[in-house]
C-alpha cells in the first residue's frame, strides 16, 4: 500500500505559490461538556503538553480528568463565549485575513491560513488544503511569542508529521519564536500605553505568563528565560523600573511544582499589602482565550478584590490590532527573504489562461498525465 498521500487535483500547470501557515492553540466548538471532553482528550494526551509515562497518565486522564473536567470548564468557556463564538477563534480566523491584506499592501502575493493545534481546522486539514492550491514554499507560524515545547514544539510536530505522509514536500521555514522582536514588544506597549493614557500607570503592573512544570526548565526548555525576554523589553520600552512590575506564571495544574511566583498567589498577596491598583497583561498570549479573560479578568480581579485590593485592571492581548498585524507581517515578511512572494513570478505574467495551457504543454512533453 503506498503510504504517501496525494492530491486530489494535482495538476503539473498549477503555479508554485508561497503560503503562511499560522497556528494557534485551538478551543472547543461549543461551551458544553461534550465539546470540552473532545478538546481535553486531544489537547491533555499529547506527551509534549503532559511529560508523564502513557501507562500512569491514561487512568488518570481518562477515569478521573476527562470524566470530572469537562463540566467545570464548560461552565468557565461559557463566561467569556461571544455571540460570534469562541474568542480565541474569532480573532485568529480575523488575524490570519488581516495578515494577508497587509502582506499585500507590502507587494506580497502569499496565501494565509490558519489552523489549530488540537481541534479544528487541524493542522493536517488546512496543510491539505494549501497543497490543492500548489503551495510549494511554506512558512510555519505558531502564535507564541516565547518558544516552548508544549506549544510550538508541538505545533512543529504536527506539522512535520503530516508532511511525513507526503511525497511531493513543500520547502520549509518556521519563526520559531519571537520574545523580543521589536515591532511585536512596541506593539504591546503601545497598547498598554493607550490604556494607561487617561488614569496613567498602576501602582504594580503584574506580566503574567502561561505556566509550565519547572521540570521543564531543568530539561533545558527555554520559555522561562524567554519569558523574562519579553518583560526586560517590555519594561524598558514603557520606562518601568524594577520595583515597578513583577513577573508571573498562571494556568498551574497538578501538584507538581510549575514556574514561580505563582500569578494568583502574588496577587493575593498585593492585595494584602494595600496595593491600591493593580494592572495585569499577558504578554504571552497574542489573542484573548479563556486563560486571560477567565483566569485573569475574571478569578484574578476576585482574588485581588477579595484580600484587599482596591483597583484591578485587565489589559487586554493585541487581538485584532493594527499595531499587531504590522508586527506580524513585518516579522513575517523579514522570514519570506529570498522567496519570491511577488508577480511576476518564475520569469512570468500573473497566470491567465494562456500562460496555464503554456505550462500544461510543456508538461505533457515531458511525459505528465496532466
């Protein structure tokens, strides 16, 4: 049996074309148990996202997670669903057209697509898809700014996986991260900025970033340090001194010891101390998901009111910005360098029909079926 897949309409006229594929974590269909149960099982049994022996996690995930969990999250999913349907969602599917409009204003002709790691648009599906419309040069994106292996890592792996199946593979580049690339970090900060235009900064402004095991760090995982990539930046270009923001890490899950100082418990204990205002962003996060504006604008703001807090503000991510899809195109068309992105393409006019049959014929010469 061959084991390679193939196209359905594979044509040998059909122009090369360059694409960008960006990848983003994925999120339930719909706030309900079922949906969550499916995400969860996709998303909990990848071994890069939980580093457990198969034969200990799977009861556990199984009899006990997948059985209890999904209920509890479906209930926090529908706290922040939009009419338009899951945040995250919303601003990736407009992310992904917006890119394509401003690498057009930049004279790029690439296609963007979008897929999700776990969930759907798979990655496999929109690979698929990309290969229809002959896309033989293909940038890989994942949202991240900070590299880990729990989410680019893995969104690599499905990448290369499925390509794996293919015989005809694309020519290949990913950005693997980019904790400081300055039009991203200015982008935050303007944005942050603009929030802080009218009342001005808070008294603490609190980077609070997606947990991991610390385990991970010791393996030699660079997120944490890349993480404090993005702060250092990020301070500096808003003129933050050192007393006047803290780093944090959310999301823990387990008893196992994760990256510290814990986002909850330091906001606990400012608001013990009196702090009268607290403003918290992600910079971890490009889109605003459950993790943000449930986690953090919703239990954060609870559990700095509830200790004594005074003023607690969500900032939010860069969404569907301007300012974050300039830094998104300018990063991605430094990473397009040398392909060709721009007609004419191959020495040609843009394809019209003649240019098609011209192509079909000289491949039927040299012994294509079509």
């Amino acid at each position: 049996m061959n084991r390679y897949t193939r196209p359905e309409q594979f044509d040998h006229a059909m122009p090369q074309r360059t694409g960008v594929l960006l990848v983003q974590l994925g999120t339930p269909t719909q706030p309900e148990a079922g949906a969550v149960r499916r995400y969860l099982a996709e998303f909990l049994a990848d071994p890069r996202v939980v580093e457990i022996p198969r034969l200990a996690w799977w009861p556990i995930l199984h009899g006990i997670i997948l059985r209890f969990r999904p209920r509890k999250s479906a209930a926090k999913y529908a706290m922040i669903w939009s009419r338009e349907g899951s945040p995250l969602m919303v601003h990736t599917v407009a992310q992904a057209k917006l890119l394509r409009g401003a690498l057009g204003q930049r004279g790029h002709d690439v296609e963007v697509a979008f897929a999700m790691r776990y969930g759907d648009p798979s990655v496999a599906t929109v690979l698929r898809e990309m290969r229809e419309r002959n896309v033989t040069r293909l940038l890989v994106v994942p949202l991240y700014p900070q590299y880990a292996g729990a989410t680019a890592g893995t969104a690599f792996d499905a990448v290369f996986g499925e390509l794996a199946r293919w015989r005809n593979i694309p020519e290949v580049r990913t950005i693997r991260s980019f904790p400081g690339d300055p039009g991203w970090v200015d982008a935050l900060a303007s944005s942050i900025e603009h929030a802080w235009r009218v009342d001005g900064p808070p008294d603490r402004l609190v980077m609070s970033f997606h947990g991991l095991p610390r385990r991970t760090l010791l393996a030699g995982d660079p997120y944490f340090c890349e993480c404090h990539v993005s702060a250092r930046l990020l301070a500096a270009r808003l003129g933050l001194g050192a007393e006047d923001y803290v780093v944090t890490f959310q999301s823990r899950f387990g008893r196992a010891e994760w990256l510290k100082p814990y986002t909850a418990a330091t906001l606990e204990a400012l608001g013990r101390q009196g702090m009268r205002r607290v403003d918290v962003v992600c910079p971890g996060f490009v889109s605003d998901c459950l993790e943000t504006l449930e986690e953090i604008a919703i239990e954060g703001k609870q559990s700095f009111l509830a200790a004594g807090g005074s003023d607690f503000r969500y900032l939010p991510c860069l969404n569907q910005s301007s300012a974050l899809i300039d830094a998104l195109a300018g990063l991605v068309e430094r990473h397009l360098a040398g392909w060709p992105t721009a007609w004419p393409l191959e020495n040609e006019v843009k394809p019209e029909h003649s240019a098609r049959e011209a192509r079909r014929e000289r491949a039927r010469a040299l012994g294509a079926a079509n």
